[in-house]
C-alpha cells in the first residue's frame, strides 16, 4: 500500500509544475504542506436494473401419466328391437285333466218284437215283445213311438211272412210313409222289411200298421220265429 502510494504520487508531480506556470496561483505554502489523501470507501450498491427480456420457448416436454378415470355416464336410449329368433323345442305334455261334469246325453232308442201273429189290420201293430226301451219313448199299449227329442231317427223293422202274405205301412202321424209287400209262398216261410231316416219334432208319432185289410196279415211270430221293430235318435237337432 505504501508501494502503490508513493507510485502514484511520482507521476502526480509534473503535473503540479506545470499547473503552477499556467493556473492561478496556489496559496502560499500549500504545495509544501501537500500530502496524499488515503483512498475513500467504495460506494453503496446501485439499484437493481430492469428485468431482461422472455426467453425463447423450451423443448416439448414428454407425455405426462393417465389421467384419473371419469364418473359413469347416462343410460343411453332404447335400441332397435332384434329379429325375431327360431321356434324353440316343443314343451313336455301337461298331466291329464280331471273328469269334467257329464253333459246332457240325447237318448232315445227302443227294440221291439211280436209275441204273436198279428190278426187286426189297420190298426198300429202292438209289439209288445221289449228288447230294449230304457226311455220309454215306445209305448207297448199303443203300438207307437212317441218323439221326446227333435231330431234325425232312424227306423228299420224285420217281418216273418207267414200263412198270408204281408203289406206293412210305417207311418207318422196317421200319414203312411213307407211300404212293404211280401207274397207268401206256400209250405215256405218268407220276411219283409224296410227301413228309414226321418226328422221328427217333439210329439211326432211313429208306427207300423198292416194296409189292404185281413188278406194282407201274414204278419208272423213264435217262440221261434221274430218279427222287430227298431227305431233310435240319430242325431238330435242342435239349433
Ligand atoms: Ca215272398
């Protein structure tokens, strides 16, 4: 330090000389008196300047991770309904049913025969021989089947042919309807019938009866031989 102040004050000498040949006038005795001063402190800080201008953009960073998963959305619309699928396997038969109530059964029949050989012509033939007359729609004073159900009947009748020969009317309601004629021959012994489909309403009567009076009455019957008459509901009438 005291090197640097001695360096500095030989160069400040000339200038002192030459100072005091051309500027005014240095106070009497200040050169001799004149020392070099010691250096002052360093002064404080300046204030800080300006901020420098933005950078220039960085490099694209890398991708960051996932995100977290988001709530569950709304239900969507309904869609179209799909084609109609195959027909499936056939199921296994159900148990079977119980009895059902029993319905009303339209019954009428009867079977009938002689236990004589018929004498009186012209009158409704009385078979009073009863092979089966559960309804008692024939009536064995009478001779006649009187209808209770309306409907469709069917009547046949076999006729043993004896002695004389046979003419047999089936008749409804005193109108005959249906004819047989049977010429008996002698030392024989022959047979008649008929049959027929007739509608009937209720209180309609049916009968067989010999025509042409007593020559026709070889209407036949014994122990052996028969002569029937049968008579039953085909179909009753459904309306
Ligand atoms: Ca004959």
């Amino acid at each position: 330090m005291l090197l640097l102040g001695a360096l500095l004050l030989l160069l400040a000498l000339p200038n002192h000389g030459q100072d005091t040949t051309q500027g005014p006038p240095l106070p009497k005795g200040a050169c001799t008196g004149w020392m070099a001063g010691i250096p002052g402190h360093p002064g404080h800080n300046g204030t800080p300047g300006r901020d420098g201008r933005d950078g220039t953009p960085g490099e694209k960073g890398e991708k960051g991770d996932p995100g977290l998963v988001g709530p569950k959305g709304d239900t969507g619309e309904t869609g179209v309904t799909g084609v109609e699928g195959p027909r499936g396997f056939p199921g296994v038969p159900g148990r079977k049913g119980e009895p059902g109530e029993s319905a009303y059964v339209y019954r009428s029949a009867f079977s009938v025969g002689l236990e004589s050989r018929v004498t009186v012509p012209n009158v409704p033939i009385r078979f009073t021989k009863i092979f089966y007359n559960q309804q008692n729609h024939y009536d064995g004073t009478t001779g006649k089947f009187l209808c209770n159900i309306p409907g469709l009947y069917y009547f046949s009748y076999h006729i043993t042919v004896y002695l004389k020969d046979v003419k047999v009317s089936l008749y409804k309601n005193d109108k005959a309807l249906l004819f047989t004629h049977d010429q008996f021959q002698d030392n024989n012994l022959d047979q008649a019938s008929g049959s027929v489909l007739l509608y009937l309403e209720k209180g309609d009567q049916v009968w067989l009866q010999v025509y042409e009076g007593e020559n026709h009455d070889g209407v036949y019957a014994d122990n052996v031989h028969d002569s029937t008459f049968t008579g039953f509901l085909l179909y009753h009438n459904i309306e």
